[in-house]
C-alpha cells in the first residue's frame, strides 16, 4: 500500500543531490533534532510560548533530507525574547520599538 501511496503522490522526491545537515555535521538526526530543541530550550524566549514551542516541534524524513517542523501556537499573552517584543511584519520578524505599536499588541491580549 506503500508504494501505491508514493507512486500517486505529487510531490516527487528532489532531483538536485541530497545535502542533509546532519550529514554534514557527522550526526544522527535525533542528535540534531536535539540540538535544535536545546537551543530553543536555552534561549530568551518567554513561558508560556517557549514550552508550547518545544512540545509542537516534529523531525519528519522527507524523501530522506531531514525537515524540523517548528510550529507556533496561538498564544493567550503577550511573548518576550528577553525583554524584547518582536511582530510579524509581511515575512519579517521585526522589534516593536514605538509606543502605539506595543500598546496596540498589548491591546489584542487584554
């Protein structure tokens, strides 16, 4: 059933030659998929979005190149890094440095 699944898939594996960090690195994908959620474990990001981050992160093997998959749940408070507040500008990540812009991010969570 397998390979009736893969053969009407669209996605087809890539064609260019495979570069895959943890080949790079000399480490195992698990040792790698670590190494990711240490760094998220150790950074500045604020409770409660850190551990929310850390319990939705997913390694799947896609036509054998490793994909960490990092989502980011709808919060119910404001998130800091460190005592910094970014927003979402377009595809940028952004720091919120004027006063309307924080109050109006405060406002969304009231």
């Amino acid at each position: 059933m397998i390979n009736r699944i893969h053969d009407q898939c669209p996605i087809k594996p890539p064609t260019t030659p495979k570069i895959n960090a943890t080949v790079v690195l000399g480490e195992t994908p698990e040792v790698y998929f670590g190494r990711w959620k240490n760094g998220i474990k150790n950074s500045k990001l604020s409770s409660p979005l850190k551990e929310a981050v850390l319990s939705s992160m997913s390694y799947h093997d896609y036509f054998g190149l490793g994909v960490i998959v990092i989502s980011v749940p709808p919060q119910t408070t404001l998130s800091y890094v460190d005592s910094d507040i970014y927003i979402r500008s377009g595809d940028d990540t952004v720091l919120a440095s004027e006063g309307k812009t924080i109050a109006g991010l405060v406002g969304r969570f009231a």
